[in-house]
C-alpha cells in the first residue's frame, strides 16, 4: 500500500489509460533516493494488471558505458519479433544487441571521421582491429526506429507497459533509442514508465572510472531535461510519514524515537522502512550525514551481520550487473561459495530470485552500499571471477579492465575490440574504451594511438570537452604528423559545433596541408568547406581552391567529387565559370571508383543549388534519398531532405517542399542536428508565409533563430532562411511594412551570408521592396552581383528573373520589354509561382499606365496561379489589382488546398500508390498502427470511406 501518492497514482493511470485507448505516452518520474519511485513503478505494474503486456528492466551503474545494455534487457522477451522488423532496422538491432556483425565504419566525403587512416600512426599493430568512429548517426537513429517498431510488434495483442528504473544509469545508446522512439509514440498503446534518481553522486562510477552518470552519458543525472513529460516524486506530508512509520515500526514505538525518526527521513519513505530497522544511522544526529549517505549505511548495517560467504555472494551479484544466476553462481563458485549461502540474504529480504532466475535487490541503493562499501582488493577478486564466468565478449573485457591493476596488453586490445564493436553498432561508450585501453596499453605509441581513437569517439558521441581533453593530451605524447593532423581534425569539429567557424576552418585547412595522403586531405577538405560556408564567401572560396589543386588519382573515389565542387561553387563566388557535368554524371563516376553512396554525394547534392541546377537537385535528391531509406542510412537524410525541399519550393511544388522538409525536421530533432533543425525550421517558415500563415511562420522562425545546439553561441545555421522568411511576410501580406522587409533583405543580401542559396535567390524581393520604397539605389549592389550569379547559371528561369528585376530598376521606357522577355523565358522553365509573380508585377504597371485592359489577362493569369499554389497573401493582392482595372474578381474559396496534416497527405500519398500500411510504415519510420490511424482520420477530410478512393481524390 502506497501511503500520501494519490496524484502520483493519477498521473500513472492516465497515462495507462490512454495506451488502453490505443494512444501512446511515456512519463518520467524523478526524485531523490528513497523517495518512492520504484514503489510506484511497481504499483504501476500491478495497477496495469493482465490487460498490459510488461516488460521492464533498469540501469546498472557498471553498464554504463556498455551501448545497449540496458535496451537488450528491456526488448529480450520480443526478440522473437525481429522478423516483423522492415531490414535495415531489423538488422541494426540485431548489430546493436551483438546478434550480427555491423557493417565496417566508414567516413564519408562530409569529413569528420578518420576512417581507419589512425591506423597508420605509430603503434598500429599489423592486422590489428581497425579504429576510427563510425559515422553512427544513422545506426543509432535506425536502434531507435527498430526500438518502436519491436515495441509496436509488442503491443499488437494488447496494450503495452514499458518499464525502466533508475536511467540514470542507463547507457547512453539505450536511453537514446527510447527517447527517439517516445518522441515519435503517436497510435501504438504504449505506456513508457521511466523513473530517475536525482543528486546520483553515489556508487561506485566514479572510482572505476566506468559507469559514472555523466561519463556514461545519460541525461537524467546531470541534469539535462529529456523532452518527455515529467513527475517530480516529493517528500510525504507529515500525516502520511506517519502512517507509514507507523505500519513499518509498529504501535509500540516510544514517541521520543518516533519524532527523531520522522525528523531524520524528512518524508522519505525509504528512510521511514529501513531506519527504523539499522543500527548504524542512530549513533548520527539528524543532519549530520546526507539522507542518501544514512540510507547507505543502513543498508550496509543489514547486509553486516549476514554471514560472511552471503556477503561475499551478494557482492558478486551486486558486481555482475544483470544478477543472472548462471553468471552470479558460477562466479562465487570461483570463489568458494556455494548456491546455499544466498538463503540468508532471501530470508531477510535483501533479495529475491525472479523468475527468471535474476537476483533483485530489495532496492537499488542497497546494491550501491555493497558496492561501495567492500574493500578495493576485495572488489578486483569479484570483477576477476566475474570475467571467468561470461563468455568471450565486452562484457567480460570490462570486468577484466575493472580488475586490472597494472597496464596489459591482452585486456587493452580487447578493449579496442570493444571500442569498434561499439563503433560499429552506432552505439556511444567507444570513447570510454578506446581511453580505458590507452591506460592499460605498457607501449607508449600504442597509448598515444588509442587516445588519438578515444578523442575521434568522444567527438562522433558529441562529447566535445572530453574530445579536447583527450586530443590534449595526444598531442603531448607524440611528434607523428599524421596524429597532430588526426587531433586538429578533433578540434576543428568541436569549434565547429560550437560556431567557431572560423577557427574550425583554420584547423581543417592545416590538417589537410600535412604529409597524409591526398585522398584524406579531401576528405578533410570537404569538411572545411563545411565550416568556411558558415564562415564567409572568402574561406570557402579558399578551401575549394586548396580542393581543386589536389592531386587526387583518377582512380579516387573522392575525385569526381573534388573537381565538380569548385566548378560548382566558384563562380557563384565571383570566380570565372568552368566546365560542368551533370550532377548525375559526376555522381555516377564516384560510385563507379568505389565512393560510398548516398554519404559521399551529400555535398554534391547541395552544390548544384549553388550555381541554380535546381533540376539536378531535385532528380538526384530523390534518388539519394530513396538510397538512403533502403540502405538505413537514415543519418544524412536530413541534410538531403532540406537540398531536396529548397529545390521544390523553386520549381513552386510548396506543398511537396512543406512536405519534405516537415519529415526532415522529425529526423533532424531525433537525431540531435541542430544546425538541420534551425535550417528545415527556417524553411518551413519560408513556406508558411508564402501561404499566409503570419504566426505559424514567426513560432517556425523563432524556433529557427534559437536553435543552436547546446555548445554554441554562432547565430543559428537557419538565420538567412529564417530572415528571408520573415522579409515574405513583411513585403506581402499587406501590412505597410515594406521598409522593414527591405530592411531584413538588404542584411541578407550584403551581409556575411549573402553568398547563401537563399541569400542569392532573396535579391528579386529586395529590388521590390527597394522599389516599392522609391529607394532602388539600396539594391544596386545586390542586384549587380545577381545578374552576373544569373549569367554563371546559364538558366532560363534566372535571366527571367534578372530581366523582371530590370523592369523594376527602370528605366521606365524598357520596363515592358523587360516583363515581356521575362515572361517568354518563364513559360520555358515551368515554375509558375516565379512566372505568377512577374505577371503580377506586369499586370501592375501595366495598371499604372492607365492600360488596363491589358493588365487582366496577366492579372487574371497570376491570380489563377495563386489560387491553384494556395499562396493567399499574393492572390488577395492580384484580385485588388484585377478589381482596380473595372472587372470583377473571381471570389477566394473557402476550401483550403488541402485539408488534410502534411503526415497525413503524406500517408495518403503513397497508399494512393497501392503501398500496404506495413510498406509505408517501413518508409516513413512510423508504426502500421499510426498509419492506420492517420488513414482513419484521413477518409472524413476527404469525403471518402476507404483506400480504393485514394487515387482518384488526391
């Protein structure tokens, strides 16, 4: 019986009911030892009853730095399931739980690992294990869809209960699986239950090195909110401490102890159940140790006057993580203890053995208090025997490292082992590994090779402090070229998530300039170039010219990709323009010399945009991008997504474009990329304002504008998107707020970013802002820059944009000439919403100059256009100006485009296509549930009833 947790409980059934209800929740309890977190967890269980399927496990503070640990416990009972898995997820569980092997880790041409080239460092072992982080953004992003769908799988039959005690000691990998995979719950009936100890400075993590709550990565104890709704757990009130002592102490309790014993828990009903009961915590006055600290030494005063070999016993399970018997027996076997001598401990409550033949304690603190209160040689005999009873594998490597006391090169190559098994799995703690075998490796190049690995890990598992430090202290151990180069690179990534753009270029820019071989320096060439975009037009200018002067062999993947981005790029930049393939043709002739497709061709992608091959954007980002679903590399979907969407919106698909970048900017929020965030964020901004939306587009724009990741202060990576769109709403909504829109426009396009794709593509708005202003001399500059970025494009639609920007500069006596040239160039280049816009404009002046009778046809032609589009600000304004020339405008319908959500539409898409829920649940990473649930809400909107309707209706 719980005593004083009545809203506690509340919170608990709502949360059970909805996932009766088939919808899907999760809630985080927090609070401090002893408070009452697994009382309720366990009141959950039984509250949820037979209706629920439940499966539960808990962090281990020893697991810590093992990836997955904690989410192989929890999803064991559906491992049968896998098959109902789609591939690629299927398969990066199977990797992530040790069940296959994973693919080896591989770099792509975006820079940012070493891809095996630390290999070559002094100390490498021939045929050694191959080091270097993975790019594990896709496979962990994979884990956590595979982790929905196992656990939808789960709760086919009935609603499910998922539930996790003590995350702050879960393994980071497996805490972010489930946190993906609660983001995107929606119509499964899953309840997540997860409960967090806060102020976790007590165990045994910080003495081994291994574990502790913050190096093992987990949110909940150092404080980071998690993103799911949250339970503080409180102290009781005074009546209900009561109660509970009372029921604990009995009636006789003299009054006396019973006050001292209410003052000394402060409501905390662990210390109302076991202090009554100790020995050790009435020699100490209320105050004089932490509650936490009293706890434990209860505890230890219980687990004191067992025998001997039971304590010993109980250190072993205590040691062993899981408590599995057929570990935990054989183990103390080792050390002479018999399976009789755990009785003691069952007869006195401190454990029991569950079903599933697993030692539980009575309390997580309790097992703390062995932990940390067993003598430090005695602790190296258990890890010692632990080891002896697993199997090969990484488990047993860091029992064996926790029981090392001098450097061994036998248990640091098994730690690097671990560490690219880590690697390979997407999972975090290969950092930990590779620093843990630096330590026990008695060779010094060896070491310092193994830290320059360990610094790599910590940066792909974004622990950048830990990368510098560990980067450091290489660069102290070594004069070998190549690792200066290795830990610059380390360096460069850290400032660049930090916006340090500038610096982080520097670095690449050096690294690449050292005695490695060129194939790399290309490599790290790309991710400069990454970093100069950011940092302005003349260091990225400069790093292409570093790309195009490298002496890459015919022969080298990375070499179509070399030559096409400075032939790309620099005569946006001013330079003189170049020979150009296809992009297709270029990314092609990198496939064919062994480049890793969709990775390597991200950036190709992106730079088509650059010079306006908005065509070839759009045909090879959907190429990549159906690669990318197929192949699982879910990663760098984002980044292909928002190529993708900014080439749709310009052909004037805007539905399509909100479409795309609405799916991206799901991944990009699972997946942690806040700079994708902040772009997708910003473009979708740029698309509600196109259609009206005034404050869906200012929240998308804010959102844009402050996301920035959590280790920078650089503006945010959307901020020209972001200001582009908020220039639209000013410039076309009607508002009078034309000098702020110029405004907005004139920064964009002459400031550091002016050299951005949008930056570019924003020039037309600024001429008519500038214009509309009577202030055409503000967009001189910028329109001069456009012409000459229009005549490096070479494309119909940019000289009629360029002509339709003439008309507006004047002189007045050209402007027809202008628009009618503008509008024969458009009709070739099929983006009505551009042609749309220079009739309107047309129409205008046509209006002006008292002929009126010719504006209505261009009129009438850009309102029909905008209606069809659902741009709202710009139709509203062509039927002002069609009503001004004496002709009745056709009346705005009150139908939206589209009634449905853009999941929805795009659900319905593509079973209009014939796809079965499980196909598309496996394309867009969602459940066959959820599907059928949009589907459900999807036929009403659309007047329908069933799926056989879909074709012919959308």
């Amino acid at each position: 019986m719980l005593y004083g947790r009545e809203s506690e409980q509340g919170a608990v059934d709502g949360l059970l009911d909805a996932a009766r209800a088939g919808r899907s929740g999760a809630l985080l309890l927090r609070g401090e030892a002893g408070i009452g977190k697994t009382a309720l967890l366990d009141d959950a269980v039984r509250r949820a009853g037979q209706s629920f399927r439940v499966i539960r496990a808990a962090g281990v503070e020893y697991e810590a730095e093992l990836p997955y640990a904690g989410l192989s416990l929890l999803l064991a009972p559906g491992l049968d399931r896998l098959d109902a898995l789609p591939g690629p997820q299927r398969r990066a569980l199977e990797t992530a739980f040790g069940l296959a092997d994973g693919a080896e880790p591989s770099g792509g041409a975006s820079g940012g690992v070493s891809g095996g080239v630390s290999d070559r460092l002094p100390g490498s072992a021939p045929g050694g294990p191959s080091g270097g982080a993975s790019g594990g953004v896709s496979d962990r992003l994979l884990v956590g869809l595979a982790t929905l769908a196992l656990l939808a799988e789960l709760a086919v039959e009935q609603p499910l209960l998922c539930v996790l005690d003590d995350i702050q000691w879960l393994d980071r990998a497996s805490l972010d699986a489930l946190l993906l995979a609660a983001r995107r719950f929606q119509a499964e009936g899953i309840a997540l239950l997860l409960a967090a100890r806060t102020g976790a400075g007590t165990g045994t993590g910080a003495g081994t090195g291994v574990g502790t709550a913050v190096g093992g990565g987990t949110d909940a104890s150092a404080g980071r909110r998690l993103g799911l709704p949250e339970l503080e757990v409180t102290a009781l009130a005074e009546a209900d401490a009561g109660r509970l002592l009372a029921r604990r102490a009995g009636p006789d309790l003299p009054a006396a102890v019973r006050d001292r014993l209410l003052a000394e828990a402060a409501g905390n009903p662990l210390a109302l159940t076991e202090l009554p009961v100790a020995t050790g915590p009435q020699a100490h006055p209320p105050g004089a140790l932490p509650l936490t600290s009293r706890l434990l030494i209860a505890f230890h005063g219980q687990v004191t006057g067992l025998p001997a070999a039971t304590q010993t016993l109980l250190l072993v399970a205590a040691a062993e993580e899981s408590g599995a018997l057929d570990v935990v027996l054989p183990a103390a076997a080792a050390l002479g203890i018999a399976a009789e001598h755990l009785a003691p401990a069952e007869e006195t409550g401190l454990v029991t053995v569950t079903a599933d033949r697993r030692i539980a304690f009575r309390h997580p603190l309790l097992r703390s208090a062995i932990l940390q209160r067993a003598p430090h040689h005695q602790k190296l005999t258990v890890h010692t025997a632990v080891a002896g009873a697993l199997p090969e594998g990484d488990r047993r490597t860091w029992h064996l490292a926790l029981a090392a006391t001098a450097p061994d090169a036998g248990i640091a190559d098994a730690l690097e082992r671990t560490a690219v098994r880590a690697g390979r799995r997407g999972g975090h703690g290969g950092a930990a590994a590779y620093e843990r075998a630096a330590r026990l490796t008695p060779d010094r190049d060896a070491a310092t090779r193994r830290l320059v690995l360990a610094a790599e890990s910590a940066t792909e598992e974004g622990e950048l402090d830990r990368a510098e430090t560990l980067a450091d202290e290489a660069a102290a151990r070594t004069d070998s070229v190549l690792a200066h180069a290795l830990l610059d690179q380390v360096r460069a990534t850290a400032h660049f998530w930090r916006g340090s753009y500038p610096t982080a270029h520097r670095l690449l820019l050096d690294a690449a300039g050292t005695a490695i071989d060129p194939s790399y320096a290309a490599r790290m060439l790309f991710q400069a170039f990454h970093a100069a975009w950011y940092a302005g037009a003349e260091p990225a200018a400069a790093v292409l010219d570093r790309l195009a002067a490298l002496p890459l062999a015919d022969g080298d993947p990375l070499a179509p990709l070399a030559r096409h981005l400075p032939a790309a790029v620099l005569p946006a930049l001013g330079r003189p323009a170049a020979a150009l393939p296809p992009a297709r043709e270029t990314a092609d002739a990198a496939r064919r010399a062994g480049a890793e497709s969709p990775v390597d061709l991200v950036q190709l992608c992106g730079a088509t945009l650059i010079l306006g091959r908005d065509d070839e954007t759009a045909e090879l980002g959907a190429e990549l991008i159906a690669e990318a679903r197929a192949k699982g590399t879910i990663g760098v979907m984002p980044t292909l997504q928002f190529f993708h969407a900014e080439a749709e919106l310009f052909h004037g698909r805007h539905r399509d474009a909100e479409l795309t970048a609405t799916e991206a900017l799901g991944l990009a929020r699972d997946t942690g990329q806040h700079q994708w965030v902040s772009q997708l964020a910003a473009l979708l901004a740029y698309t509600a304002a196109l259609d009206g939306r005034a404050d869906h587009c200012a929240e998308l724009a804010a959102t844009a504008l402050a996301t920035t990741g959590p280790h920078t202060a650089a503006p945010a990576a959307g901020l020209p998107w972001a200001h582009w769109a908020l220039a639209l709403l000013d410039l076309d909504l009607g508002h009078g707020r034309a000098g702020d829109a110029a405004d907005r426009l004139h920064t964009l396009t002459t400031g550091p970013h002016r050299h951005h794709v949008s930056a570019t593509r924003a020039v037309p708005d600024l001429v008519e802002a500038a214009v509309r202003l009577g202030t055409p001399e503000r967009a001189t500059e910028p329109y001069e820059r456009f012409a000459r970025w229009a005549a490096a494009a070479d494309r119909p639609w940019a000289e009629a944009l360029r002509l339709r920007c003439q008309a507006l500069l004047g002189p007045d006596e050209l402007a027809e000439s202008a628009y009618r040239a503008a509008l024969a160039l458009h009709g070739t280049a099929h983006r009505p919403f551009e042609q749309a816009r220079t009739a309107l404009l047309y129409g205008e002046w046509l209006r002006r100059t008292r002929r009126r009778t010719d504006a209505r046809p261009h009129l009438r032609a850009a309102l029909e256009t905008f209606d069809r589009l659902a741009a709202h600000p710009w139709a509203a304004r062509a039927r002002t100006e069609l009503s001004a020339t004496g002709t009745p405008a056709p009346t705005p319908s009150d139908t939206p485009q589209s009634p449905l959500t853009p999941q929805e539409l795009q659900i319905a898409r593509l079973a209009a296509r014939g796809l079965t829920n499980r196909d598309i649940a496996a394309q867009l990473f969602l459940s066959p549930r959820t599907v059928a649930h949009h589907l459900y809400k999807a036929y009403p909107k659309l007047a329908i009833t069933s799926r056989t309707e879909l074709p012919t209706t959308l």
